[in-house]
C-alpha cells in the first residue's frame, strides 16, 4: 500500500515543470524551489592565512545540505556588507 503512494506522489511531482523542482545526481537529493532562506558559512582552503570567512545566502536548508562546504549559521539571509 504504502508502495503505491510513493509511486502516486512520484508521478504528481515527475508532472511538475523543471522549475518548481531540482534533482542533485550525485546525492539523489529532490529539494523544492521554496523560498526560506538560510544563511551558512562556506569552508575554503587557503594558501595563505589569515582566511577570509565567505557568508552565502541559500534559498532553503534542502540545497544547503547539498553543499558539503557549507555550514548552516542561522536562519533568515546572511547578512550584506
């Protein structure tokens, strides 16, 4: 049964236009196109100290967990400088 549901909800969103979904091929991870944005901290590796702390702005926590170098910080937009 449960089965079956799955394959319903799985049709509905296949139907959706290439906008309202993103699909990641490496982690297979569906994340909507819905704005709530996070703010996370971006590690970067460099050839010189000191280094810079780099702030992003992702439009929800789904494509935030799909960045490995990302750190979640708070909730709401990063803030601008």
């Amino acid at each position: 049964m449960i089965k079956y549901k799955l394959l319903i909800l799985l049709i509905l969103f296949t139907g959706c236009e290439n906008n309202n979904i993103n699909i990641n091929k490496t982690k297979n991870i569906i994340c909507p196109q819905v704005y709530a944005p996070v703010c996370a901290k971006i590690l970067v590796e460099c050839i010189k100290a000191p280094c810079p702390k780099i702030q992003q702005t992702f439009s929800n926590s789904c494509f935030l967990k799909k960045n490995p170098r990302a750190k979640f910080l708070h909730n709401g937009e990063c803030a601008k400088k």
